[in-house]
C-alpha cells in the first residue's frame, strides 16, 4: 500500500503541472503525422497511376520516397508516444495487446538512440536517392548531404559513449534516472 504524498506546494505545483504546456506540441504531432499518411496516400496513387511510364529508376526513387515518409511517420510516432510517456504522462497502457515492444522499457536515454538512429536511417535513404539519381544532382549538393549524414553518424557514436559513460558512472538503476 503506497503511502499518502503530501501536497505540493504552489510553486513545485506549478513547475511541475508545466509539463501539460507539452500536449499541444504532441497534439501539432499528431496532425503532422496526419499529413504524412496523406502525402503517403498521394504517393502511391501517383505510382500506380503512372507505373507504365516509369522507368526502374524512377520507380526506384518513388519506392524510397515511400520509405522515407514510413520512416519518418514512424520518428513521429516514437516522439509522440515516447515524449508524451517520459515527460507528461503516462499513457497507462501497460500490458494492452497493442502495446508496442519498446515503450515498457522507455526513458530519455532509450529515446535519444531510438531517435539518432532513426534520423541516420531517414538520412541514409535520402542520401541513397541522391546517388541513384546523381546525374541530375549537383556535386555541391551531394557533398552537402554526405557531410550531414556523417555529421549524424558522428552525434549518434558521440550520444551512445555519453550514455555508456553515464551508465559506468552510476550504479546499475541509476543510470536510467541521470538521463
């Protein structure tokens, strides 16, 4: 039986009943999203529609679009779901059938790699379009986008030996609650 927790006081209230000002964020998520399924909808009807027009490389480029948007609505919902969890609420889903896999185990730490990881990938499809269609990209641009995708490549291995660090640094529990 857990024991009664005592009142907060007006300002601790405050600071702490400030983590609702984040719902409107996930809420604004939730219709980005939203539109992502529509720009899904679109893609897809353009190629089925112009299927017998496209050449392999086209067909190609307009797969990994597809990809791409998947992959994308999939950050969105890993940061809807994840960010509303750790910092405003909890979802109270816990051992609902459709609960997804990660989200038992879920704190900043977790997020953070889940997020790196999912910016690396959107980033190496990108970066994958660029070279299937590299003729008709300029060298700047190319050079550009390489330079990104290493720019996330090197933040991920940086962010992981943080988190590495902190987890030797605080004993095993602790390590979770320092993110």
């Amino acid at each position: 039986m857990k024991s009664p927790i005592a009142p907060l006081r007006p300002i601790p209230r405050l600071i702490f009943f400030s983590r609702w000002l984040q719902l409107p964020l996930y809420l604004g998520l939730i219709v980005a999203q939203a539109a992502y399924v529509y720009l899904f909808i679109i893609e897809v009807w353009h190629l089925v529609s112009h299927m017998t027009e496209l050449d392999e490389t086209k067909i190609m480029l307009a797969v990994l679009g597809l990809i791409d948007v998947v992959m994308i609505s999939n950050l969105l919902i890993m940061v809807i779901i994840g960010g509303y969890d750790i910092f405003v609420s909890k979802l109270g889903i816990e051992g609902h059938e459709d609960e997804p896999e990660w989200l038992d185990h879920v704190n900043a730490g977790v997020l953070k790699v889940k997020l790196s990881m999912a910016l690396i990938s959107i980033s190496s499809i990108h970066l994958l379009k660029t070279f299937i269609d590299a003729p008709q990209k300029d060298t700047h641009t190319i050079l550009w986008q390489v330079v990104i995708h290493v720019a996330f490549l090197v933040s991920a291995l940086v962010m992981a030996w943080v988190d590495r660090l902190v987890s030797h640094a605080h004993p095993q529990g602790e390590a979770a609650e320092a993110h």
